[in-house]
C-alpha cells in the first residue's frame, strides 16, 4: 500500500483545513497504526512507519490528520495524527491562519473528547497545543491566550476538564523552558523570558488557588496535578532565559522579586505542609519538595542581605 493521493475516501468539508483526498481506507491506517506502535515484529513495524509517514513530511497531509482525530475509532490512529502535526508544525514554516486553525481546532476538541481519550494520545495533544502556542508567541497575540482557554477547563464541573486545565499548564511551562531543535536559540529565549514574566506568576497562583480547592477532594490525581504545576513554576529557569545577560546574577538560580511576597506569606508553605501531613508517597514527597524550594528561596535572600551588611 502506498501514501499517494489515490481516492479512496474523501475528507468532508472543514473550515480549518483545505481537504484533499484520503490516501487510503480508514480501517487500513487504524490496522497500520495498531502494528507501527504494538507489533514486536520489526519489520512489519518498519513497514507501517514508512507508509505512514508521508502525515508528517508533507504538509499537504495536515488535513488528512484532522480528518483522523474526528473519525479514527482507535487511539493508536489518533495518536499517529497528533505525532505527525507535531512534527509538521516543528519542521515546516507553517501559515499563520493555519496554525491558529489547529490552535482553535485543538482546544475544541480537548474541550469535547479530551475526557474521554487515552491518556497518552490527551498528552500527545497538549503538547502539540503547546508547541504551536511557542512557536506562534510573537506572531499573533491570540496564541498567548491559552493560559485563559486552560482556566476555562479548570471552571468545568467534570474532573476530566480539570485535569487537561492543570496539564495545558504544565506542558506549557516545559515547552517553554526548553530549547526546540525547529526554533533558533535566541527566539527560545525571548519567548521564553515574554512567557516567564507575563504568565507564569499566574500560574503559579492558580496552581495554588487549585491546590486550596483540591485539598478535601478523594482524586489524588487532580491533586498531584495541582502539585506538579507548583513544582513546575519554582524550577522555572528564570535567569537562564534571561535578555538581559550582562547581569551580574546571571546564572543565579533566584526567583523574581514580585514573588517574594506570596513565597514569604505562611500560608503559601503552610498549604505545602498540609499536603504532606494529608497525602501519602509520592504526592507527600512532592508536597515536601515544594516546602524545600520556598526554605532554599529564603534562605538564599538572607544571604544576600547578610553579604550587603
């Protein structure tokens, strides 16, 4: 079976997405997906990955992916969609509209599947929808509001939009904090030092705002969420994605100043504290590893005072 444009099925009209004819019958890409990520046989899965990896080198194929996560039956299929965007939108210098399409497409359909997906094809997603924000920050400020698309999930009543709020967050912090082979060094840091001092103290509120909403409820999942996040924000590199690297603290690992006052308030470390006191390995492990990095932050303060003295 080969990946060319024979007609066999035909994407239905989208808005988003410029469809074109679909390569070959669905049932047959779900089987080939099921062998690329499951078979133990090598070359059945070699074969599987080279017919199916024209969804990720060429860009005319972005429809084809669309068309998979609104039909596909199987995870694998879908996971295989999401993988080859990611790729496409990491290698290729995709059009501005179509990148805000996925952008849009992608939080919709977190917002009406993502409770019901596997796990690992959410996770797949929301690093997708990550990466394209990254990649997009100073292309178009309506890429920058997915911070406020994720407190839209944590509103939701269900436990399953909650949890794709708090992982959004999380994956966009790791994006972000991390160099990406499709972006120049120095676009990742000025992203990242945009994204470091307009948001992420916002997130660090919301994860504690989550963590004092969460601390009575019986899902140790949304809790260990809500603590990672927390984690997640204290670990930042905040003066590695520096501008400014002439700075005699370049290469200190400090926390901003605008977060001394909630780092110094007691009920910001009490909440850590109550965490281990309520919770068992490893989410007490995690609640008193937060507790740690509060004590190193003030404790590294207090040296810098007692130096100046």
């Amino acid at each position: 079976m080969r990946c060319d444009r024979g007609p066999a099925v035909v994407v239905e009209p989208n808005p988003l997405f410029t469809p074109i004819s679909f390569p070959m019958e669905l049932a047959q890409l779900e089987a080939l997906c099921e062998r690329l990520y499951n078979s133990q046989d090598s070359v059945e899965r070699a074969h599987a990955e080279n017919t199916l990896k024209c969804f990720s080198m060429n860009t005319e194929y972005i429809s084809q992916c669309q068309y998979i996560l609104d039909h596909a039956l199987t995870p694998y299929a879908l996971m295989l969609a999401s993988s080859s965007l990611l790729k496409q939108v990491t290698e290729h210098s995709l059009a501005l509209k179509l990148r805000l399409d996925i952008w849009t497409y992608l939080i919709n359909y977190l917002a009406t599947r993502g409770p019901e997906l596997q796990p690992f094809v959410t996770a797949s997603l929301i690093q997708l929808l990550c990466r394209v924000t990254k990649f997009g920050w100073f292309d178009d400020d309506r890429f920058r509001d997915l911070v406020k698309e994720s407190m839209n999930f944590l509103s939701q009543a269900t436990p399953g939009h909650y949890a794709i709020g708090l992982r959004i967050l999380s994956q966009l912090i790791s994006e972000m904090n991390q160099a990406n082979a499709g972006m120049p060094a120095t676009n990742h840091r000025r992203v990242a030092c945009s994204f470091r001092d307009q948001y992420l103290f916002q997130i660090f509120q919301i994860s504690l705002t989550s963590l004092g909403q969460l601390k009575n409820d019986v899902l140790n999942q949304l809790q260990e969420l809500a603590l990672a996040l927390s984690l997640k924000c204290l670990s930042f590199d905040f003066v590695g994605t520096s501008v400014d690297e002439s700075s005699d603290e370049f290469g200190t690992v400090q926390i901003p100043s605008p977060w001394k006052p909630v780092l110094e308030d007691s009920s910001t470390l009490q909440i850590f504290f109550d965490y281990y006191a309520i919770t068992k390995p490893p989410l007490s492990k995690e609640a008193i590893n937060l507790s740690f990095v509060i004590n190193d932050e003030k404790a590294f303060r207090m040296e810098k005072v007692l130096a100046k003295a």
